[in-house]
C-alpha cells in the first residue's frame, strides 16, 4: 500500500503539470497523455488519480479556487484596515504584475467551458459567490452604515470591473497593461472612499 507521503506528493506532481498544460494551451490541450508527458509519468499514474478527463478538470478548477483564495486570505491579513484590504484582495484577484498571467488565462478557460458543463458552472458560481461573500464583507467594513441595496450594488461593480479586466487583458493584453488595470481599480477604489457614507 502507498504510503499516503507518496500518493500526496504524486496528487501535487499531476496538479502543478496539469496547470502547466492549461496555461500553456487551454482546455483543448488538457488531455490525460499531455499531463503525462509533462509530469513526466505514465497516462495509467494519470488514470490512477483522476479516471477520467472531467475528474482531472475539476481538480484543476478547484486548484484554481484554492490558489486564489489563499492569496486573497494573505492579501486581506496583511492590510491595516478595511479599504487597504479591500484594494489589496481586489488587486491581487486582477493581472496586475503579480504574475498571475497564468492564472487569468486558466479562468477565461474555465469560465468559457462553464457555458456548457453545469459540473463546472456549479463549481464557477460557488467560487464566485464567495468571492462576492468577502468583497462585500469588505465593503461593509468600509462603509457599515449603507444599506444592503448599496452594498451589492458596491459589490457586484467591483467584482465585475476586476473579472472583467481579468478576461480582457487574457485576450489582449497589450490593450490591458498593468498600469491601465491598476488604473481603473483605483479610480473605483478613489470614488468608494469619497462616496458619502
């Protein structure tokens, strides 16, 4: 019997090899044989851990989950008050030069496979709802006496700026550099902190 050292560590090859083939081909090159060749094992190690292609899908999405998430719990206790770690969670969600690159691309995938596999729009939405669920909790501490209408609205906008900025600059980045990014969340930050409380 493995030991469970060696079953993890084979998990964490496979995870990082398949995140390597999405962000360098998309889903259409996610193919069992394509993250075998570049963990370097064979299809069956592949096989013995995700049986099918969905089952490796749905992992690497919830890599994805995992990886963003640990960066905006970081982002958030690393901030000294409210609109910091508010700035700082939705700028580490944005391509800024983070090097998250990778990662934008990776989410335009999986958000454009969404369409058609409720699987992984279930894992899309459950993702993006508790993206909504700290934003707004941000939001909240940053303006505690608005009310629940103004708090979504706050949240959905800026939620919608940064994925937006997230899927234009995947496609064209030249069009969406850092400093433009960087640029238009400030200025959404800048109108949230003078708005009248």
């Amino acid at each position: 019997m493995p030991k469970q050292r060696d079953v993890q560590a084979q998990r964490e090859l496979l995870s990082n090899a398949t995140w390597q083939v999405l962000a360098d081909g998309g889903l259409p090159g996610l193919t069992l044989r394509a993250v075998a060749e570049r963990a370097g094992c064979t299809t069956g190690l592949v096989m013995h851990a995700f049986p099918t292609k969905k089952a490796l899908l749905l992992h690497a999405r919830d890599l994805l989950y995992d990886r963003t998430a640990l960066r905006a719990d970081a982002a958030e206790a690393a901030s000294l008050d409210a609109f910091g770690a508010l700035g700082a969670v939705l700028g580490q969600a944005v391509d800024l030069p983070h090097g998250h690159h990778d990662e934008s691309r990776v989410w335009v995938g999986f958000l454009a496979a969404a369409l058609a596999d409720e699987d992984l729009a279930e894992r899309h939405r459950a993702a993006n709802h508790s993206f909504l669920a700290r934003i707004r909790r941000l939001v909240a501490a940053c303006r505690p006496k608005w009310t629940d209408e103004r708090l979504e609205l706050t949240t959905k906008s800026l939620v919608a700026l940064v994925e937006g900025l997230n899927v234009l600059a995947a496609a064209d980045p030249a069009g969406y550099p850092a400093r433009v990014q960087q640029a238009a969340l400030a200025k959404a930050l800048t109108e949230l902190r003078g708005a009248p409380a």
